[in-house]
C-alpha cells in the first residue's frame, strides 16, 4: 500500500506568523439535496521553515504531525 500523503494546493492567504502561513483551499462539493456543484474554501495553517511563501503565491501542503496547536501541514513547494 502507498503510504504517500495527498499534496493540497492553495492560495496564501498570510505569511505574518513567523515560520509559519495560512492557506486557503478551495473544493468543489454537490449539495445532497439539489444536486448542483458549490464552491467551498477552509483556511488551514502551515509550517513555513525558511519562510519562503509570500501573500498571493500558489502553493502545495501536505499533512504532517501537529507542530503547534493549529498548524497540521507542512510546505511542499511554492507552485507560483
């Protein structure tokens, strides 16, 4: 079994954390009762080691262990 974890990409939303970013994430979902696609987003926070992301860039996150009380992701790679 492949014990890769799944990469997420978002927007960053803030980098004003030291080593750290808010990312927002958007997903389409089908709503139960009318069937119609919706765009939904949640913001997640993420471990920033070099700081790297700036506000508006593109990136990717993966799900890593808790580094804080909020933070559950690490920064893969800064897309754009």
């Amino acid at each position: 079994m492949d014990n890769q974890k799944k990469a997420l990409r978002g927007i960053v939303v803030s980098d004003k954390m030291e080593k750290g970013i808010v990312v927002s994430i958007e997903y389409k979902m089908k709503h139960p009762q009318f069937k119609k696609f919706i765009k939904q987003s949640k913001k997640v926070m993420a471990h920033d080691p070099e700081n790297k992301a700036k506000t508006g860039n593109l990136v990717d996150i993966i799900p890593s262990r808790p580094i804080s009380r909020k933070k559950r992701y690490t920064l893969l790679q800064v897309v754009e």
